[in-house]
C-alpha cells in the first residue's frame, strides 16, 4: 500500500473518537483484519460500539496507519471500585512499523487519560513483552482456577439459550450486562457492556444461557471433559456451587474458570497462566497486591 519510505510528521494527522466517519472506521477495520483477523463493523452496525471504547489514531490521506485504543470500565479490586483504562488494538501498518508511532501513540493515551482513571491496563503477546514497560508498566502473573468436579444428579436442569436474531433476547441481555454486579469481589468488571457484547456477537453466540433459577445470564462450553465457566452476568450474588451443579453434565471432570470465582479461591488448587499467552500489565495509582490469586474475566480482555 506505501512504500517504506521516510515519514514526513505534517503528513501525518492524529484522530481521535472517530467511529462514526465511515472513511476512517474502514480503515481501521482494514487495518485490524491485517494485523489481528478481526474486524469491527458488525459491532458497530448493531450499536455496541459506544463511547466507551475510543480509537486514537495516526492518520494519512484518511488511511489509518497506527492505532492505540482505549476502552473505558469499572473495576472491582479487593472489594475497592476503581475507574480503570484497558488499552487495546495497538497495531502499525506493516510498511511504517519501526517509526515510533505506537509509542507516540502511547504517550498520547496515558497523558491524555492519566487524570481519569485509576489503573491503566492491557494485555501483550510474547513479542512485544518489553515494549509495555518503558511506558512504567508492569507485568503481573494471572491465576486460572481448575475444579475437580464430581457429578451429581440435578433436579431441574432447564437453562434458555438466548438468541440474538430475537430483539427480546437482545434487549434482555443489554439489560443485565448494563446493570450486572461485578462477578468478582477480587477483580470484577462493570460497566463494559461494549466489550461483552463484541465476545457475545463475535465469539460465543452459540454459547449463551438463562438460568431462571439463578436469574443468571451464564456463558460456558462443554469440551469433553471440561466445562469452561466464562461469565455470570446477574444483578445480585449468585450461588456458584448450585450454578455449577445446573450446567455441568455427567461428562464433567473439571470447571475452568475464565474469571475469579471468589468462594474457591482459597479452598482449590491453582496453576499461574502460561506465560506463553498474553501476559497482563498494570500501571496504577495504588499497590496492587502481586500475591493474590485473581484472573482478568475473559470477557472483559479488550
């Protein structure tokens, strides 16, 4: 598309919140189908791209050729609400890599939002692991929490799967997810119904249910032997014993929580995340800490 020649700074404009131009959000789904194969445009045509999740951007002749983005939350840590910036979709067109412009990028974010939040975080593969802490980040170790899970006979198994074609469903879920309790007094999340939505319409469509009995909204998959718990959306405290007993089945040998499952965190055993996926860097305002067993929820990872 360019060639890898020298960048002249005034030919270069820095957008910021640009989602509803459409010439600049097509170049940023370009870009983001190159560098990470996803791209954003259902999202937006169904109306869960909102103001909480904001794109800054070098731009040149209206194509988007670097990007750092922020998404806006609330966390619940150790009981403690903190106003939080996730940074994500950090990404350089192939031919201007090298330049500096993800770091220019960064600044920008940080200073832009340093009095706005408590925390900043995000989450970084192997390559770029040493590229976050010249910005004063810090990596920090997630635990994933496994369950040995011994079935046992359920009395009412009934869970809805709800649908996103039916405009009943939808509004439900906007609902819950909009007014939902952090499903984590350790590390929880709230007030990211942008980013749920993405995992619902993206990644777990097949996978979402109701529990009347719960007033739950659960996502979880069965494979094989594991049950992969990956959010509770509920308006008030649920049971994750008798939550665990309605959706799990006689195949079930272990639960894999994608979240902070506060009751078993001190009674199960543990294994720190492999290192080998994304790795979690914090820059905050407060001590965090490093001792704790906690896990980012999956559905909250911008």
């Amino acid at each position: 598309m360019f060639s890898n020649e020298n960048i002249d700074i005034d030919e270069i404009d820095l957008i910021n919140d640009y989602k509803d131009r459409k010439v600049y959000r097509d170049s940023f789904n370009e870009l983001a189908s190159l560098v990470f194969d996803i791209n954003f445009e259902d999202w937006y045509q169904k109306g869960f791209w909102d103001d909480r999740y904001i794109c800054h951007s070098f731009i040149r002749e209206d194509v988007v050729i670097a990007n750092v983005s922020v998404s806006k939350m609330d966390l619940l840590i150790n009981k403690s609400n903190k106003k939080a910036i996730q940074i994500g979709t950090v990404m350089t067109h192939p031919d201007f890599r090298g330049k500096g412009l993800s770091g220019k990028l960064m600044r920008h974010v940080l200073d832009m939002y340093e009095h706005d939040c408590d925390i900043f975080f995000l989450f970084a593969n192997s390559t770029v692991i040493d590229f976050y802490p010249k910005y004063g980040f810090e990596s920090v170790g997630e635990s994933q929490l496994k369950l040995k899970y011994y079935p046992t006979p359920n009395a009412d198994t009934t869970l809805r799967k709800l649908n996103f074609s039916n405009k009943e469903d939808l509004a439900f879920i906007k609902k819950m997810v909009l007014s939902r309790r952090p499903v984590s007094d350790q590390f929880g999340v709230s007030n990211n119904q942008g980013l749920f939505m993405f995992y619902a319409i993206k990644v777990f469509p097949e996978s979402i249910y109701y529990s009347q009995k719960d007033e739950a909204i659960i996502v979880y998959q069965q494979e094989g032997h594991v049950l992969n718990l990956y959010d509770v959306v509920s308006q008030s405290y649920v049971n994750l014993n008798q939550l665990i007993n309605r959706i799990a089945n006689e195949q079930t040998g272990y639960i894999h929580f994608h979240f902070t499952p506060d009751p078993f965190t001190d009674k199960v055993p543990y294994e720190w995340m492999d290192n080998n996926g994304d790795v979690l860097f914090i820059k905050s305002n407060f001590t965090l800490d490093k001792n704790s067993k906690f896990c980012v929820p999956l559905l909250a990872h911008a």
